[in-house]
C-alpha cells in the first residue's frame, strides 16, 4: 500500500496510475481506487487501503469535492485519527499535482506532499490565450 491514495469516480484512478507510468516508472507509493457500480465494495477497499496500510501519514486525492470518493474517504478521517494516523485529503486532482509529488511519495511528509500537490496543481493551469497576450 502506498502513502498517496488516489481514488475517483469510474476508471479515472487506473488511468492516473497509467500515465503516471508514462513519466515516473517508480509508482510504489501509489495506491489507486475507482469507484465503480459496487459502493460498498469501494469504500470497504479504501478502508482496508487506508486502515491497514503500514503508513502513519497517509495523502488522499479525490477527482471531485463532495463526491463518493471523497466522502467515503472523509468518512474514515475519524476513524484512522482515532487509530493514530495522519491523514489529509485534498480534491481537484490533475496530473500535474501527482507527477509532483510521486517521485517524492515514499521519502517526504504527508503535510510537506500535500503543500507540494497544492502548488503543483494550481501552477498546472494555464490559460493559454491569456498566456500569448501577456507575452506579445
């Protein structure tokens, strides 16, 4: 299991994880949930991801604020406090934010990767007409 949990809707999760691949080959401190049509086979795979995973820190990244991936995973913020793990959950997950923070997954904090997919996410976007104007 890794220290960075990234869960979404659908086959979104997966699809990370595979072109992630396509720039970090190393992606052991990757774990990947997707929601599919089975919500209790879902959050029972991220609790068993979250609750007895070796880490003590622990960084979720959920496509979407208020959907089913980051509700269940906020449902188990009480529980893994109680069990003495560090967790954060941040949403708006893009692939800037995790190349960020892969190579970096297994040697930092979990508050220093989350401050890290903070930065990288918000600098990974660009508005490209607004970027010519400014440049000419």
């Amino acid at each position: 299991m890794g220290k960075v949990i990234v869960v979404t809707h659908g086959g979104l999760a997966e699809s990370f994880y595979e072109t992630a691949g396509m720039f970090i080959a190393e992606r052991s401190g990757l774990t990947v949930l997707g929601l599919g049509v089975d919500l209790e086979k879902f959050k029972n795979e991220l609790r068993a991801a979250v609750i007895e995973s070796e880490e003590t820190e622990l960084l979720i990244l959920a496509d979407l604020f208020g959907g089913t991936p980051f509700n269940s995973a906020a449902a188990l913020c009480r529980e893994v406090r109680t069990a003495g793990k560090q967790i954060e959950i941040l949403t708006g997950l893009n692939l800037p934010m995790l190349l960020e923070i892969l190579p970096f997954a297994e040697d930092m904090s979990c508050s220093e990767l989350k401050e890290m997919a903070l930065r990288a996410g918000r600098e990974g976007i660009h508005d490209l007409m607004e970027e010519l104007k400014n440049s000419g």
